[in-house]
C-alpha cells in the first residue's frame, strides 16, 4: 500500500450537538479543551476534523487501535505519533480540511482563493518573489500570490518550524509547471507539488518526488475508529 497520500474532508456545519460530543470524545484530550475554547463552530470544527482523518488513517490502513494513538510534539512544536514512522502534516481552510500523509517528512497548506491586500506582500515575500507577483497579469494577481503563500507554508512546515521561520529567508520561482526554492541556510532542495481544489490552493513539499496526484475525498460518515 502506498503510504503517500492526501486526504481531503469537507466540514459539516449541520453536524448536531450528539454526533459533535461523540466525536470529540475519539480525539486527544488537548485538541477537546482546544476546541472549547473557540468562539465559532466552524473553528472548532476544524481541529476536530484533521484529528479525525488522521486517526481514521491510522485505524483504517495501519491497523492501529485508536486507543493506543499518542499525538506528541516535537522541539519544534511539530505533531507526531509515538512510536509509529509514519509522517503527517494538517492544514484547513474555509470549508476544507487536508491531511498529506509519507514516508518521508512531508508538509501541506491549503488556502482559500480570495481578495487580499496585495501590499502584505511587500513585507512577507522577498523581492524577486514580489517583482514576480505585480508581473502577472491582473486577473492572475491574486491567484499567483496563493500559489507563492501555499508554497512557502508548506516548505516551513516542511522544515518543521512553522512560522519561526522569517518568510523572507528564501524565496520560490515558479517557471510554469516547474517550482524552484532557494533558501542559502540549505543545500538539499525538496519537491514541490500543487494541486488544483475549486476555489482553493494547494501546495504540498516531500522529498518524494513522485508524490501521487490525487486527493482522496473522506466524508466523517465514512471515517472508522474501531
């Protein structure tokens, strides 16, 4: 079984006030009292579900029982499983929560496609990276500056360490279908793969460069835990 893949779940908002008390009960102890402290359902909802995908992976394709899985973090803040090699990384936007599962250490970001101030650019994205963006033209402004942010999320979460990392201290060019990141702090390049969502960007960054295409699509009826 091929242990690189991307999970993709749609959050229910009707899900009811039963089934939601259930499935926080499969979840870790921590990501409930994080839950309760969120002012929107939709929040919550969230953290419930990246959870969720992946101890239903865990359960379903790695024979797992769910009791036995400890979610731990590392130095860097970067969540694991004790004792299992598996690696993983959560991302949610909008209505989307992913989860990209490998062998290898692997990190995801999806963003929701919308209008943003344009000038946040000038402060997060080095130079080349800023010239590159106000050179598209203006109906692909906005579309290119989520291909750039997606990317550069998923090589921090890549590295492990998240937004510690200044997102200046490298930078991406993107030549067609061909991405490239140079970062001076390291000679190893990783892959780059982005995957088209309706309404969405996705980046995804492995040292597997074959990483498969497809999303696989899990509604939280479909999820097991046993």
């Amino acid at each position: 079984m091929c242990k690189n893949r991307i999970y993709l779940s749609k959050i229910d908002l009707s899900l009811n006030q039963d089934t939601y008390s259930s499935l926080l009960q499969i979840i870790s102890k921590e990501n409930r009292e994080r839950c309760s402290r969120f002012k929107f359902k939709k929040d919550a909802l969230r953290t419930l579900y990246g959870e969720l995908i992946l101890r239903h992976v865990l359960v379903h394709n790695f024979s797992l029982k769910n009791e036995d899985i400890e979610i731990l973090k590392n130095e860097l803040g970067k969540p694991y499983v004790r004792g299992f090699p598996i690696h993983f990384n959560i991302s949610h936007s909008g209505d989307y929560v992913v989860c990209a599962f490998s062998e290898q250490e692997v990190g995801i970001d999806i963003e929701q496609i919308k209008e943003v101030d344009l000038s946040i650019a000038k402060r997060f994205f080095c130079q080349c990276e800023y010239d590159d963006l106000f050179a598209q033209d203006d109906s692909n402004r906005i579309n290119y500056f989520f291909s750039l942010w997606t990317l550069k999320e998923s090589y921090m979460k890549w590295l492990g360490g998240g937004m510690s990392i200044p997102l200046d201290s490298f930078f991406f060019k993107i030549d067609g279908d061909s991405i490239f990141v140079t970062d001076t702090c390291r000679k190893t390049a990783p892959f780059f793969k982005q995957i088209p969502i309706d309404g969405y960007k996705l980046s995804l960054c492995s040292m597997i460069p074959a990483f498969p295409d497809n999303i696989e699509k899990i509604s939280v009826e479909d999820m097991k835990f046993l």
